[in-house]
C-alpha cells in the first residue's frame, strides 16, 4: 500500500462536490432551456441480443437527463441537470457510451467525434480506433475520421485505404480550433495504449482546446488529420490530486510537425480562454458569447414542463449534506456505508457488505495426495470493484475510522435539519385550512403548500400583509356577531 498508494476517488469527488456547492447554490434559479420529448423512453439503454452480437450500433437509447442542446459547446453545468442539479463533473464514469449520451457528455455512441463541419465540434472520444493517436494525459494528439472503406454494410474498418481530408468532422474539429471552442473529452477503456485511460467503461476527462492541427503519413501509409488537444478545465483532472484545475501552459514539441502539411495554427484570440481577473478568481471562462444552439428547442408540452419543474424542485431541496451522503454509497448495497472499510486499491464498502462478499472463502487452501500432507497454498481473492488481490487485507480487517466519523457527522446535521421541517409548516397548513374554510364568498380554499418550499421559500411582504389583513376582518366578523 505504501509503495503503490491509490487515490481515493470517492473521497476527491466528494471534496470537489462540496467545494463547488457553494457557487452552485450563488447561481440562481435554475435556466432550463431545452427540452427533449423522450419521457416514454427507459431510464437506462436497452439492447437485443442482436444488438449485442453487432457491437450495439442498432441499441436502443435511454433517457437524456440533461437539458442541454445536441450542439452545445463547453462543460454540462447545474442548470442543465435538474435530476441532480449538480451537472456533469470531471471523473464521472459510465457503464458504456449509450449511458454516456444520457448525460449529454458525447452524443454519438459509435462515432468518435461529435460535431458540425460549419459549426465546430463539441465532443470526442478517446476509445482506440486509429493507432496513430497518442495520449499523455494533459495533452494528447488526436486522428480525424475517415480514411476507411465502409461500404456495402460494414461498420467498422481498421485498414486505411485512402487519405483524410479537412471535411465533415474533421472540418468541424478544425473550426473549433480556429475559433478556441472547449471541446469535452471521454476516454474508454478501449483504449488499451493510453495509461490514462479508465480501468473499465466510459470517463468524462473535462474540457480541452485544439491548439494545432495538420496532416502527415499514418502508420498504414496514407494522409491522416491530426489534432494537437491542450487540457484547459476548472475542475482537476480525474488521475491527479491536484485541488485547482488547469492553468494556462506552454504548448508541447511536436516531432512530426517538421514533415506535415496544411499546418493550421490559431492567429486569433481564443473563445474559451484563462482569465486572471475574474471576480471568482484565476479561472477558465468564456471571453465571450458562447454560440448559440442552430437546433431548435422543442416547447415542451404541459405535462412534461410540470415533470421538470418538479424534479427541480426535488433536487432543490435535497441538501449539500445529503448530496454528500449519496457520495459515500457502499459498492455493493449501493446505500450510504456503515462501518466503512476502505480496501487497499481504494474501494470503499460496508463492513458487513465485505465479509458477505467473501462468505466460506478462506486465505489458505490446505492440499492432500495420496495420503500425504502437502505444503498449503494461498488462495487469491479479489477485490468485488477490480482485479485486485486482497487476501493479506481480509486479515486484519479495519474500519476506516476518519471516514466513518465523517459519515455520522452529515448524518446528524442532517437529522437536525429535518426536524424543524416536521415541526413548523403543520401551523401553516392549519391556518390556511382555516382562511380557506373561511372564505364563502368566493368558495375556494387556499391549497395545502410542500411543508418543505414552505421553509426554503418564504412568503413575500404582500402575501404576509394580505394574511393579516384577512386574519384583521375574521376577527372583526367574530366580534360583530357576539355582539348580535
């Protein structure tokens, strides 16, 4: 453990995440711009066993979460997450790209580019399709499309057989580029070259700039697109420690510029760009407008903003406290861990969860031939998250104590903050039962509020003075008729 230490990716994402509550919460009311009508669509993608066999090209898309349009540039922020009101954070990971395109990071989920040859591109993924591509973590030379013969019904084709052009989505890599769009970048655990890539499935790695582009001779012999792709996001790259994002840094030396051609370098300022004098500190922002959306938003319908506008209102409430604690869910009963234990690779599960998981399982395998006693052999067991072998740790198993305390700390503040919402809307609700019993004039009753929005959201000054008003001519009528 000491000579190979892991970083701890529950806890830094939950450092993040409170750390970015608080310019979440200063952000205002939620903008939701744009609708997609896929309500009758599963909460997860769904495949056939046809679908399977096919590499999943004819799967069936799930839900898209995010209410952001197909061409939009730049990260996923809250106010286009109203399931989690949190957006999409750098190090969020996925089962496959089908779940990735329900959270908008990239759309396409064959394709490795995502973008418009008049427009820009938003999003790429790193999965291993061209064997020129090279990843070094901050920065990484990307390989544009095609080249290939995908005719007849073939899909996939890894035998170039003609040269790359500056055309369709290489164009529109090539815009994004010249304009200094921020462009989203997932990794695959396709990608068996790069050693930043994730142990399994998909992983949202942030945003990065083109900085070059050009053509040069592939390793199969023909002209291939290259892009040079520089790391410029807020939030901390996902293999790293770091607590700041990425600051501003020299470009790489790229050999292979000195026998390339249709060399293309930025002349102008850049759209996304670092700014030092920003009120919330040295960040990365956009210097300005980013471009609007070419695709129209759809009205949404009646019923479908009501679904909205309550899932907004759900995740306004939940808590920075208890967003937290939906971060410590143990792998394996996926519910908030008691007695934490933290495994060596860095995986965190409940202690009984744990030692159910290895349940008639022992360390030493005792072996007999002929009659005869032979030395034991130790059995491997791996950890239930990854390959990782744990034996010598289910030994002396420990809870992790710093964890645990902070655990049971969110979980009492958040029972103390719960109580007063049990305790305080139950008047309200009697005296607006009462004015609206009261009321036979007009015959209607004031409804009965969300004891919860009764405490985030108070009433305002005229809505306070037209109750008291009311509750001044109640009292009047009363008096009047004990006089009577």
């Amino acid at each position: 453990m000491a000579s190979q230490p892991r970083i701890n990716s529950t806890l830094v994402s939950v450092i993040r995440m409170a750390k970015l509550s608080k310019s979440n919460a200063a952000a205002g009311p939620l903008k939701v711009f744009h609708f997609i009508h896929n309500q009758d669509r599963p909460d997860k993608a769904f495949t056939t066993e046809r679908a399977q066999k096919a590499g999943k090209a004819n799967a069936a898309s799930g839900k898209i979460f995010v209410t952001v349009p197909p061409d939009h540039f730049g990260p996923i922020t809250a106010e286009n997450d109203p399931d989690r009101n949190q957006g999409v954070h750098v190090g969020e990971c996925w089962e496959d790209r089908l779940e990735c395109r329900q959270w908008g990071a990239h759309l396409p989920h064959v394709a490795g580019i995502a973008g418009q040859s008049n427009y820009g591109a938003q999003s790429v993924a790193l999965s291993g399709g061209y064997e020129d591509d090279e990843d070094h973590g901050e920065w990484f030379l990307y390989t544009g499309s095609g080249g290939r013969d995908l005719s007849g019904n073939k899909r996939t084709n890894k035998e170039q057989s003609f040269d790359q052009k500056f055309e369709k989505m290489n164009e529109a890599l090539r815009v994004s580029c010249k304009k200094g769009y921020p462009v989203r970048v997932v990794r695959s655990h396709k990608e068996k070259r790069s050693s930043y890539a994730p142990e399994k499935g998909v992983r949202y790695d942030g945003v990065y700039r083109i900085e070059k582009c050009w053509r040069k001779v592939g390793i199969q012999g023909f002209k291939v697109c290259r892009y040079l792709f520089v790391r410029c996001d807020n939030e901390p790259a996902p293999w790293t420690s770091d607590e700041h994002g990425d600051r501003p840094r020299p470009l790489p030396s790229i050999s292979e510029l000195k026998k390339a051609t249709d060399i293309f370098e930025r002349k102008e300022s850049p759209l996304w760009d670092f700014d030092v004098r920003d009120e919330e500190g040295s960040r990365w922002k956009w210097k300005k407008a980013p471009p609007p959306s070419k695709k129209p938003a759809n009205a949404a319908d009646l019923e479908e903003g009501k679904r909205t506008r309550k899932a907004i209102r759900h995740s306004r409430k939940l808590s920075t406290r208890e967003r937290l604690l939906k971060e410590f869910g143990c792998l394996i009963c996926q519910q908030v861990m008691s007695l934490p234990v933290t495994t060596p690779c860095a995986h965190n599960f409940c202690k009984s969860c744990f030692e159910a998981a290895f349940t008639g399982k022992t360390a030493i395998r005792e072996r007999n031939k002929g009659g005869r006693t032979l030395r034991s052999q130790k059995n491997i067991l791996n950890c239930p998250s990854c390959p990782t072998d744990i034996s010598d740790f289910l030994q002396d198993l420990q809870v992790n104590r710093e964890l645990m305390d902070v655990i049971e700390s969110l979980k009492q503040k958040s029972e103390e903050n719960e109580e007063p919402a049990e305790e305080e809307p139950m008047n309200d609700l009697e005296e607006s039962t009462s004015l609206g019993s009261s009321d036979e004039k007009t015959g209607k009753k004031t409804e009965n509020v969300d004891t919860k929005d009764d405490l985030e959201n108070a009433l305002p000054n005229c809505e306070e003075e037209r109750i008291s008003k009311r509750r001044k001519v109640d009292t009047a009528q009363v008096g009047d008729d004990d006089l009577q």
